[in-house]
C-alpha cells in the first residue's frame, strides 16, 4: 500500500449539484411564501399593507404566493424523481446509517446532545446527517406536501367543494395557517440559528452552497461518518 | 348609552382570532402589537347631536338641499312645534320617527329594495309590538334608513373601497361578530385591509338594502355565483361567519362545523407551541453551551 493511496482527501464533498440548487431554489420559494401568505393573514398590519403596496395590491400578492409555490413544489417533486432515480438506476441506500432515515440512535443521540449542552456528556459521535438536520429535512418535506394539499384546497375551493363538503375549505385555512406559523419558525428561527448562527458555524455554514467541507470540520461535526468512509 | 353607541360606531369590531396573532407574535417580533392603521383610516360617523354641522352639511351629498326639501315646513297641515311641555319633548328618536318616505322621491329603487328585505321586515314586526321593542337596545332595534344613512353628512363620490370600508363599520355596529368574522375573512382582508375592489363587501353577498341573511341555502348559492360562477352547493356551506350569534337554532349543522373548526384550530395551536417551544429551547441552551466553550478557550 503507497502512501499516496492510504492518504485521504482534505475536502469531502457533503452535498451534490442538485441538492444545492433545489436548497437555493427552496431557500427563495419559501421565503416569498412566507412574506406573501404572512402578508395576507396579517394584512391589517401596517407592514403587511406596506408590503402588499409594494408588490401592488392582494391581487400581486396572491399571484406572487401561488408562483412561489410552484416552484417550491416543484422542488419537491424533483426531489422525489431524484430519490426514486437514487435507488433504483444508482442502487443508492436511502434507509443505511448514512442516510437522513430516521433511526432510534436519533433520539439517543438528542439525548446525549442536551446532556452535552447541561456539561454532564460528550458530543455524539454524529453520522452523515444528524438528528436536527434530520428533522429540519423530513419536517420540511412533510410539511410541503400538506402546505401543498391544503394550499390547492384554497386555491381551486370551487372544483373541491365539487365533491367535499364545504367545511373542508375552512379545515385547510386552519391547517395551512398553523403549519406556516410551525414551519417559519423552525426554518426562520431554529434552522437560521442552529445551522449558520452558532458560534461554531458563525455567520454562515457554506457547505450547502459550495457543497464541500474540510477534514477538520468532519471530525469535530460528523465523526461517524468519516470512520465509515476511511474504514 | 348614547355615548356607547358612539363609541362602538367610531371603532372596528375586534378581531376574533386571537391565537394565530398570538402564535405569530411570539414567534417572530412584537409587530402586531404595533397599532393599525386600518381603524384609523376609517372615518367615523360625526356623532349624533341636535345641532347639524353646517359645514360638514354643505361639504355632504345632500349640501345643496334646503331644509325644507326633506323636512317640509311648518306651514304644512298638522304640522306644529314640539310642546316643551310634554314628557318626551327632545327624548324622541329623530331617526326611528323621521318619515322616510320622503327619501323615496329621490331614491326610489333603494326604497323598495328596503321593503323588500330583511330590516323593513324586522321592522313591521317590531311595530306590531311596540312595548317589547322599547326595551331592546339601540343596536338590536331593526334599522331605518336613518340609522345606516347619515342624511346630513353622507359623502357622494366615494370610491367602493371608502363605501365598503364605512360599510363594516355600519354593519358591524349591529352585527358585531359578523363584521369581526368577515375581518377574518380572505373576502374582508383583500377588500377592507389591502383595498382590492374586486373582494367582496358586505352588501355584495347580502345585497345592498334587501340585507338578506343568506341563511337560505339557494339564496347563499345564487350571492356565491355572481363571482364563483362555478360553485356548487357545498361551495355555499364554507363557512364565512364562524360565529353562532344570529345563527338559527336548528341549523345545527352549521354549529357542528364551526365546533369541529375550533377543536382544529385548538388542536394544532397545542402542536405549534409544543414544537416550537421544544426548538426554540434547545437552541437556546446549545447556543449558551457553544458560547460558554468559546469563551472558555480564549481565556
């Protein structure tokens, strides 16, 4: 065995072309989903009254919302070809360890990490993807396929009262609001703040936009994973 | 009590949902808590007083009349002065004893359309039984002309964003739940908040005068298809009022939706503020952990 062989790469590459793009792409959807609707809800504020005069009334605004979550969704649904394209052409693993699966070591792990942040525990020894970013993606992912159902329900109520009861209508006003509420503030707050905020990442993680990150950063943020990839 | 029911004209009912404003609220920044301008952009009603504002009253669409036009003059048969003798001299309402038949010589379709509707029969009834009816308050009392109107100080030319806008306040001064609940409303945000004047306004489900209540389902269908020209009857049944005030007891199904509505509503606030409150936390004490351990290092 060469020493040029056994010597590994400084740079590891943590995300692909596609999945930096669709963040980047999701990144700018959601945020204008987010100004639009929240616009709209509270539009007997005076920011919100701002806002919508800027883009040019509740007609833009509702125009602007709906072409935000095109593109949005449609970032789902090219996640989801790709997922598909993963496991059956590539023969990837979509469940293994290194995955953004849930596993039960998740909930150990989220464990371990409060007791890390109490002093009492080390930090985990974090895979691939670890428990938050899992939660943040799947958290995501779930709840823009809901957003989406119920924001058809809001936009076409005629053709789904054509065979729902009307009450549905309102249902989905409920869910849709809450879950805008839900998801802002883990995207807005927790996500911005635990991923890009920290003192150890402070003031932006750019591995989602470059795609790659450092030997250094593999030990101290995903040592599990690296033991995989040089074992 | 007249000076509540000034008070109530002057101001916008308020909002009925009060969790989402609060959810938000403790989510991002104290925004809302910031007053709004909708309210204050609404011009109240000059308030009721025995002296008219000749002012106002020259700058009102009625400026140009003579007193006589609509009061007629002392000369008429039967006419005489108020005795400062009697009991009820100065108490009696001008607006429910002002004969309102005089507003149909210019206003004619508007008259009928009032006969026609809602409050003209609220107010037959109300005069078949006149004692019942003294003891009602102000805003329970079925409306004149004079009471949604104001004779001397109606401003012409408005645009139908400043009608529809006066309007909630008109109509919420009796209806107060509908009004807040239509506030609540895609209808009542795009239209009253944002002033799109293609959003529906009070009158434009309800009509303006036949003030219908839309509790019948084929008149609900028909006011929905004058802009949804494809809706269907359960199109109808979404519910735009969530509020049982007014409502009829037996339509029970209406309740039942509006309680399912609200366990909804409930139940994912709790979902919100346990997730959230779970995040919010734990990034908290990381990031008091993280700082600590940096602080640390560089002493």
């Amino acid at each position: 065995m060469s020493t040029l062989e056994k010597k590994s790469p400084e740079t590891f590459v943590r995300f692909s072309p596609l999945q930096r793009l669709l963040h980047l792409v999701v990144m700018i959807g959601f945020t204008g989903l987010a100004v639009t609707g929240f616009s709209l809800k509270f539009s007997d504020q005076w920011w919100a009254q701002g806002f919508a005069w800027l883009v040019g009334g509740a007609a833009h605004l509702a125009w602007l919302h709906r072409f935000f979550a095109v593109i949005t969704y449609g970032c789902v649904l090219a996640h989801i070809i790709w997922l598909f394209y993963f496991k059956l052409v590539l023969k990837g693993n979509i469940t293994g360890p290194q995955s953004l699966f849930p596993r039960v070591r998740d909930v150990k792990d989220m464990f371990q990490h409060i007791g890390y942040f109490f002093g009492k525990r080390h930090i985990p020894r974090f895979n691939r993807f670890t428990y938050w970013e899992k939660f943040d993606y799947l958290a995501l992912f779930l709840g823009m396929n809901t957003m989406g159902l119920t924001g058809l329900f809001l936009w076409f109520p005629v053709f789904f009262t054509s065979f729902l009861p009307g009450y549905f209508i309102n249902l989905a006003q409920v869910l849709h609001l809450y879950e805008a509420i839900l998801a802002v503030a883990l995207k807005f707050v927790v996500h911005i703040l635990t991923t890009h905020l920290r003192p150890e990442t402070f003031p932006v993680d750019k591995s989602i936009f470059t795609g790659k990150t450092t030997r250094e950063r593999m030990i101290h943020e995903h040592p599990g994973e690296l033991e995989t990839i040089e074992t | 009590m007249n000076t509540q029911r000034i008070e109530s004209k002057n101001r916008l009912p308020e909002k009925m949902h009060f969790w989402p404003r609060l959810l938000f609220c403790l989510t991002f920044f104290p925004a809302l808590l910031v007053p709004q301008f909708t309210k204050a952009a609404i011009t109240p009603h000059d308030p009721p007083e025995w002296f008219v504002n000749m002012g106002s009253f020259a700058q009102s669409a009625h400026g140009t009349f003579s007193c006589e036009k609509c009061h007629g003059d002392m000369k008429q048969s039967g006419k005489m002065h108020p005795d400062s003798e009697n009991p009820s001299f100065l108490t009696t309402d001008a607006l429910r004893h002002y004969n309102y038949q005089r507003c149909e010589s210019c206003h004619k379709p508007s008259y009928e359309q009032y006969l026609q509707g809602a409050h003209a029969k609220a107010l037959l009834k109300e005069q078949s039984d006149p004692v019942s009816t003294k003891k009602l308050p102000d805003n329970k009392k079925a409306p004149t002309c004079g009471n949604c109107h104001s004779s001397h100080y109606v401003k012409g030319h408005l645009s139908r964003v400043e009608i529809g806008r006066q309007m909630v306040i008109t109509c919420g001064t009796c209806h107060p739940a509908q009004a807040a609940t239509y506030l609540d409303n895609y209808h009542g945000k795009a239209a009253v908040n944002l002033g799109n004047k293609k959003a529906a306004f009070c009158t434009d489900c309800h009509g303006a005068h036949h003030c219908l209540s839309l509790k019948d389902k084929r008149e609900a269908l028909a006011a929905c298809k004058r802009c949804h020209p494809d809706a269907t009857a359960s199109f109808a049944q979404v519910v735009i009022h969530p509020t049982i005030q007014d409502s009829p007891e037996k339509d029970q199904q209406k309740k039942a939706h509006i309680t399912l509505i609200r366990v909804v509503t409930i139940l994912m606030s709790i979902l919100v503020i346990l997730v959230v409150g779970f995040f919010y936390g734990h990034s908290f004490v990381w990031l008091l952990r993280e700082l600590h351990e940096k602080l640390r290092r560089h002493k």
